[in-house]
C-alpha cells in the first residue's frame, strides 16, 4: 500500500516537493510508520550571509505563467471599504472573491456569478511563483501576497496588475537580513507595513516596505517552542484585527495566540479538535475564532477562545463533501455562511451555515487547470468588498 505522506507531515514539509519525494523513498524502503501528528519540523540554524540556495522542481513551477484567456471587463472605483461594504449579491456568496491560484501562478477574482473579473498572472516565474495567500490593503488598492516555497512576499497594485515590492530572496532560504524561509500568510496593516508568518523562522515579521526593515519580530530562528512573543512554534498565520491586535497560528500542538501590536499577550489557547491549525480569522462579530485543519479530511471548528467551546463545525469524513487539507475558511458577511479555500480538491466552496451543504463552489474537486471554472491548488482568499462589481456587470 502506498504511503499517503500528506495526512502526517507537516504542511512545510508537504508543500516542498523534493523533500516529501526524499521522504516517501526512505519510508517506503524502511517501512518506517508515519508520525502520529503533526510535530514541528527539524528545527534549523539561523542561515546568515546570502541564504541558502534551493532546488527548484516541476511542481513548484506549477503550471507556468498562465491566464484564463477571457476578456476582463472595466475595474470599478473603490467605494466601499471593510467596515462599509459595497452592495451584497446575497446568498451564495455576496461578494467576489480574490483567490491564490497557487500551481497556476497567478491571482484571480472570481464574481458570485462564477465571471471572472480580474485576474493577475505571474510577470516572472523567477521572482513571483506560487502564490499561496493573498490579502487586500486597507483601502482595497494593493494585494499583500505570500510564497512559501519562493521565499518571499510581494505587493501588488491591483489596478496597475503590477508587482511594486518584493521582501526576500528568489530561491534561497534564510534568516538574515532580507533573507525568509517558506513564509506564510501576507497582510498590510493600516500604517502600510507587512505582516507575515515566517514559518521556518519560527517568527511573524512586520516589515517596513519604505525601509525594507524589520520593524517588529515576535519569535527567534532557531527557537520553536511555544513561548509568545518571545518564541513561537512554527506560525503559519499572522491576521490582523480591526483593533490592531494580531491573531497568531502556530501549528505544533494547535495554539492560537492574540496578541497586540505592542506584544502583550491577551490570550492564548489550543484549537479545539484541530490537528494542523491553518490561518486562524476572527468571526465577524469579532468574539469567536474561526479555523481550518489542514489534514484530509480536513475540517473547519468556530470556537470561543475563552472557554475553547466549538460553536460550530464542519466535518466530514469521505465523499464529495469531504475536505482535503483545507487551509482557509472564513465567515461571511451578511449572510454567514462559511467560505472555504480546499487546497487539494482544488475548489473553493460555500457551506450554507444550517445544513452545512456546499451551496457554492469554484473549480472542480481533482479536476486541476487553468481555463475558466477550473484552479489549480489554490490556497488563499480574501473577499472584494471594496469594488461594486455587482452594479458594474449589471447583475
């Protein structure tokens, strides 16, 4: 029986091709068994200096640089904003979504009619491959964008479609100054700096893009431990909130960590029923956590972080409904629903919240490409509040 590596290791170690083929060659001939749960990887030296090289293989070159090939319409003004959103389409899905099409090298938005509207392919594979988490700024005009396995992240001007800033280095992993290693999650915060989880690093930078200087590390290289903020177990989530706060992921052992912009700890507990927490999000109310498992069958937990109570899941075992590795979900507004990125059934879905069946749903379980309707690994998303696009294709 073949090994199924990816329901055991974890996610950095799952997302980096070589390593998992390496992995699955000495396990198959060992008939090692496969760790019970997802322990936090090897910990590695600080790498200084230029970094250290990486090798590039097919996968992490995904499907090149690709566009769907349809003819975008017009963007329409921003008149809209998070905590004031333009008009809702309702139910399935009330707004557009911007999605990290993360094999196919590109970012994409998708309209609630299933219209693409936008859409961003890779300028170069060299510096922008493998999107894997996309956020829109403050006032909707730049994408923070992350890529794990090209050690680095990115800004992009969304009505421009062009890349303007870039932290990291192409191909080389590090903990040096401008150097990364596989970070994950990207956000603008409203004073225009970066936030991201730098997995490998075991820390959450904010970076000054006017600089291009640290300007707050929570964690230290080499030390992956769960201690926040002075230490930090491989966070793969940074998200901020409407206070300022940080929401943190680390993914040994689950825990999810408020904390302020100042580093003051408000809380900090385990996620409940999660084996491999993936970008932990507020609800819309702002008073519960909302959490994707990263596992197959994966599965999405609403829990209140003061009693660890889950107020609302989403599991199931096989079948179509079924989650492979899920690694974002969100509730929506206005309707409250729950939005879902599900990374290897290569599809983005909508849970209608009471009978928790899939009332949306973008790109075809198993089914990966590039031509309209279809993703290939996608693996972030944010919702495009700040556009009209409703009134601007006349639906």
């Amino acid at each position: 029986m073949p090994l199924k590596l990816d329901t055991r290791l974890p996610r950095w170690i799952r997302k980096t091709p070589a390593t998992r083929t390496a992995l699955a060659l000495v396990l198959g001939l060992l008939a090692v068994p496969l760790l019970a749960s997802p322990v936090a990887p090897q910990k590695d030296k600080p790498i200084k200096g230029a970094g250290v090289e990486v090798t590039v293989t097919p996968e992490m070159m995904g499907a090149g640089a690709v566009s769907s090939g349809v003819t975008l319409p017009p963007i329409p003004p921003v008149t809209g904003s998070r905590k004031n959103p333009v008009a809702s389409w309702g139910k399935p899905l009330p707004y557009p979504i911007l999605i990290a099409d993360r094999r196919n090298n590109r970012l994409i938005e998708i309209a609630p009619d299933k219209s693409i509207v936008w859409e961003f392919p890779s300028p170069s594979l060299k510096v922008y491959r493998g999107n894997e988490d996309v956020n829109f700024s403050a006032d909707g005009k730049l994408l923070a964008v992350s890529e794990e396995d090209n050690f680095d992240v990115h800004i992009v001007d969304y009505e421009k479609r062009q890349l303007t800033w870039t932290y990291g280095m192409p191909d080389r992993r590090g903990s040096g100054e401008g150097l990364l290693n596989y970070p994950d999650d990207a956000h603008l915060l409203a004073d225009g700096k970066f936030l991201t989880a730098d997995i490998r690093n075991c820390r959450v930078l904010i970076i000054d893009p006017a600089t291009n200087k640290i300007a707050t590390q929570w964690g230290t290289p080499g030390k992956c431990k769960h201690n926040p903020p002075h230490e930090l177990a491989h966070p793969n989530g940074a998200t901020p909130l409407d206070n300022g706060d940080i929401l943190v992921t680390e993914i040994s052992d689950a825990w999810i960590s408020r904390i302020t912009r100042e580093g003051k700890v408000l809380w900090s507990v385990k996620a409940p029923g999660i084996r491999y927490p993936s970008d932990a999000f507020p609800t819309v109310d702002g008073k519960q956590v909302i959490v994707a498992d990263f596992w197959k069958p994966g599965r999405v937990v609403i829990f209140d972080p003061a009693t660890r109570k889950v107020t609302w899941e989403y599991f199931v075992k096989d079948g179509e409904k079924a989650l492979d590795h899920s690694s974002i979900a969100r509730e929506l507004p206005d309707t409250g629903d729950i939005l879902i990125v599900d990374d290897l059934n290569d599809r983005v879905i909508v849970v209608d919240r009471k009978t928790k069946e899939i009332i949306w749903q973008y790109g075809e379980k198993g089914k990966k490409g590039f031509k309209p309707g279809l993703l290939n690994y996608p693996d972030g998303v944010d919702l495009d509040v700040f556009r009209d696009w409703k009134s601007a294709l006349k639906k």
